[in-house]
C-alpha cells in the first residue's frame, strides 16, 4: 500500500469550541466517550497523548 501524506490540523481550542457548539451536541459535556486504541502488545499511549487527556 502506497504511503500517503496526511496534513495534520492546527490547535485552536475557540474554534473546536464553536464547531461543537453548532453540532447536535451542543457542549463538549455531552460529547460520547473517546476510545483510544494503540497498535502493539502492552504498550503506553504516548507521553503527548497522556497529557491531552489529562486536560
């Protein structure tokens, strides 16, 4: 399979805010669980991705 270059998003808190505000969820409270899965055998998320979740 050929690799293909996927162009990663900006942070901006504000906008994700207005966008959620505008869907049917309406809050970010009401937004469903975020399932996380990591590729390997008992492996950690990564430092980057724990410090995300911890906000």
């Amino acid at each position: 399979m050929p690799y293909q270059y996927l162009e990663g998003l900006d942070y901006d808190a504000e906008r994700a805010e207005e966008l959620i505000a505008a869907s049917e969820y309406g809050d970010a409270s009401n937004l469903p669980p975020i399932t996380i899965t990591v590729s390997g055998y008992g492996n950690d998320i990564p430092g980057y991705l724990g410090a995300i979740i911890q906000e």
